[in-house]
C-alpha cells in the first residue's frame, strides 16, 4: 500500500512515514536496514550531517537510483546543520558537505538540527563550547540554500513556540517542517496545534520513545531517566491487541492521525517492515482519547540534550531547565 504525504508549505510532499538513522552508523546494518525499508516502501530518509552515516545513505541511495528502482523524485531525504554550523558563514559550507556525502544534487528538507549554537570541535570527544547566534540572520542562509537549489524545503529542529514564531515572522521562505520529539508520553499540543495551524507540517522524532538512549548517553558516563515504555505500556498493549497490531504500530499510528509525520528508527529488518505496516487499521475517537490522556509532558523527555550540561546555559537553550 503506497504511504499517504503531507503537503508542505514549499509545495512539495513529506511521505508520513520515514526511516530514522540517528546512532545508525555500522555500514553493514545501516546499509541492511535502508535496503529493507526501500524494499518495503519507505521512501522517507531521515538523517543529519552529525550522525556521520550520510555517506552511507548516499551510497545506498545511489545503487538505488543506478539501479532504476527508484527516481530521484520519489525519494525523500532530510539532513540536518549541526550546532557548530548555526552561523551565517557556516551555513553553505555544511549543507555542500552533505551534499557531497549523500552524493545528491539536493535534499528535500534542511533542518537547522538544534538551536543552540557551538564553536567547531576538532574531534567528537572535545568539549562543547556555545558561542551567540541569531537564529534570523541564520535562516536567511537557509533561504539562499533553496534559492540556490540545494534544497527543496527548509524547517527547524528541537526549537520551541516562541524561537519558531521569530522564524515564522521574519521569513521570507516559511519553516516547512518542525521536527521535535513526540510520542505517546510527550504530545506537545500547544506547539503543534501553533505549527499547525502556521501549515508547518510537524516530525516526530523518537515516536517510539528512544529506547536506545540509554546506550547513547552510556558514551558520556550518563544514565537516561526513567520514563514509562509504549512497549510495556497496559492501555497501549490492551488498544494493540484490540486491533490485532503492535504496541509500535499504536504508537505512530496515533501521530499519523493527528496530521504528525513518524520517522522510527530500526537497524533491524522485520522492525523496518513492522513499522511501515500501518496502514490496515485505524484508531477510534475512544482509543486516540485514551492515547492523548497518556501525555505526561516534560517529564518524559527523553532526548533532553543533557549530555553537554554547557548547551543548557545558552540563552538559546529551548527546554524549561
Ligand atoms: P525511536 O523512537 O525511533 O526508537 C528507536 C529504537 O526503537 C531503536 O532502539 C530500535 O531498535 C527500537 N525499535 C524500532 N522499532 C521497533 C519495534 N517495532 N519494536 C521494538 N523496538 C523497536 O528513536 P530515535 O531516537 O532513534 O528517533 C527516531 C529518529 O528521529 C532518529 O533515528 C533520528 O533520525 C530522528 N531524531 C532526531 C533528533 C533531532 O534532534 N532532530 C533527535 C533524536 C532522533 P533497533 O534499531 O535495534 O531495531
């Protein structure tokens, strides 16, 4: 069954479902599990110039392309400027250097990944150190980006309500897309009823709760936080079973229907196939209503960005602290 889209203020489409690849970065399993999602339909790749896995996808994506199985034009690909290219003259540099790995002429969505701005690091183990942004004068090089043919649409990341008012009221291109965490236990309402309502068609990151962050967060000698499971979950288990799916499949079917794009990551091939399985069922008014009274906000963040406590005190830091 081919995937629905979403229409993005840039006029192009956003496919609903999309493959996540954050902490993808072993070439043999990414390269598995892009091949499993093109061969069941995913045509929605999610990455950013920080996972250091885009020449991976590039690779992949270009046997694809060779091949004939697929066209440019049917693909879907974000990435990301990462927070030591939040300057205006970083800008051009990170998004050709994307370009360059992915080995396309364009990507479909740039995403400043963060808001918070660092000075560049020699190497992934050196400290973090923030330095002043303006994320305006940011965003009018992101607009020469489309301009300029390097990407279709453009859109922010992790920024809250009031960073993507500023945005919205100065662009002269309109964000097409916000990508935030979200999932049963962080709904953020407020700030996807204002997208919506701005035509900015809301991601989802982490839709099934990250439940690889622990191992993540390991590599700085941190532990994540406790937050509740989907997958353990009694009323998200009782809903899945009622409808003969999955806990994962409740998950984001449940921001399917409120309009919010699903990017799940899974190096495993029969979660890749699970995940995009969606499509044969539908939640009723009682089960959305019983998901949306799961919501428990800020307290089930789970991607908090707390590994570099230093972010947290730049007076662009986007959480409540
Ligand atoms: P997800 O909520 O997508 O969860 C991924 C984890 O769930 C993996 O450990 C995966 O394991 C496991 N999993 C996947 N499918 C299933 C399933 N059907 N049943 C059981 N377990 C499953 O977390 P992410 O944080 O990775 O978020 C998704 C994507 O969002 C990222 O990969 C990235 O592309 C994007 N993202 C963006 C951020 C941003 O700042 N803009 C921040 C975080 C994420 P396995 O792989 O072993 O199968």
């Amino acid at each position: 069954m081919a995937v629905p889209s979403f229409e993005l203020v840039s006029g192009y489409k956003i496919p609903a479902v999309g493959l996540g690849t954050w902490q993808s970065s072993d070439e043999k399993e990414l390269e598995g599990a892009l091949n499993a999602a093109l061969e069941n339909g995913y045509r929605h790749i999610d990455t950013a110039f920080v996972y250091q896995n885009e020449h991976i996808i590039g690779r992949v994506i270009k046997e694809w392309l060779t091949s004939g199985k697929v066209k440019r034009e049917e693909l879907f690909i974000t990435t990301k400027l990462p927070m030591d290219g939040i300057a205006t003259d970083k800008v051009e540099l990170y998004i050709k250097k994307s370009l360059e790995s992915l080995q396309l002429d364009y990507v479909d969505l740039y995403l400043i990944h963060f808001p918070v701005a660092t000075s560049e690091r020699k190497n992934p183990t050196d400290p973090f150190q923030t330095i002043p942004t303006d994320h305006v004068a940011v965003w009018k090089k992101l607009e020469e980006q489309v301009d300029a043919g390097r990407t279709r649409s453009i859109g922010i990341s992790n920024f809250n309500l009031k960073q993507v008012e500023r945005i919205v009221k100065n662009a002269r291109i309109k964000p097409a897309s916000l990508q935030i965490e979200n999932h049963i236990f962080l709904q953020q309402k407020e700030l996807i009823k204002y997208a919506q309502e701005q035509k900015i068609v809301v991601v989802a990151y982490s839709p099934l709760g990250s439940p690889g962050y622990g191992k993540f967060v390991a590599r700085f000698g941190l532990e994540a936080k406790p937050v509740p499971s989907i997958f353990e979950h009694p009323k998200v288990n009782e809903i899945a079973k009622k409808h003969g799916k999955t806990p994962a499949h409740v998950a984001l079917k449940f921001q399917l229907q409120r309009k919010v794009v699903v990017i799940p990551k899974s190096v495993t091939a029969n979660r890749v196939k699970e995940n995009i399985n969606l499509f044969d069922f539908t939640l009723d008014e009682q089960d959305m209503k019983t998901l949306s009274d799961l919501d428990v906000g800020e307290a089930a963040r789970v991607c908090d960005f707390k590994f570099a406590p230093v972010l947290a005190d730049h007076p662009e830091w986007p959480f409540p602290k």
